[in-house]
C-alpha cells in the first residue's frame, strides 16, 4: 500500500463525514463508523511514519559506526580519513 493512497483514503474518509447529515435513518451510527475509521487511518500513518524514521535512524547509525571503525582500524596503515 503506497502512502498516497493512504493519504487519499484519510481524505476521502474526512469528505465523507462532511456529506453525512443526521437526518438520515442511522446517520449518526454511519458518522460514528467513518470516524472510527479516519482515526484508525491516522494512526496507521503515524505508526508507519515512527517505523519509517526508527529504520533510517539505526540503517545511519550503523553506516557511521562502520565508517568510523574502518578509519580507526586504517589509522595504522595512515590510510584514515
């Protein structure tokens, strides 16, 4: 699932509950089932936006380790950068 759709579905969810009118039978049971649904829409990108950005921390977290024990171990041989 690609985030734009994601994103186009939260919006199509918001669109929804602007159009509902109370005045129609069972109304208000339908509003309550879109928001439950735009809040679980949400929550599912916010949780992959933390999952997201946890990756990218520890993946560059890693490659600077790496890099800064390759130039420690080069130290020796004068190739450090």
């Amino acid at each position: 699932m690609s985030v734009w759709s994601v994103v186009s579905g939260v919006g199509f969810a918001m669109s929804a509950v602007n159009e509902m009118t109370v005045t129609e039978s069972g109304g208000g049971q339908r509003a309550a089932a879109v928001v439950e649904d735009l809040s679980r829409a949400k929550r599912r990108v916010w949780k992959n936006v933390v999952v997201i950005s946890v990756a990218f921390l520890f993946n560059f977290n890693a490659f600077q380790g790496l890099s800064r024990l390759q130039s420690t171990l080069n130290r020796v041989e004068g190739d450090a950068v």
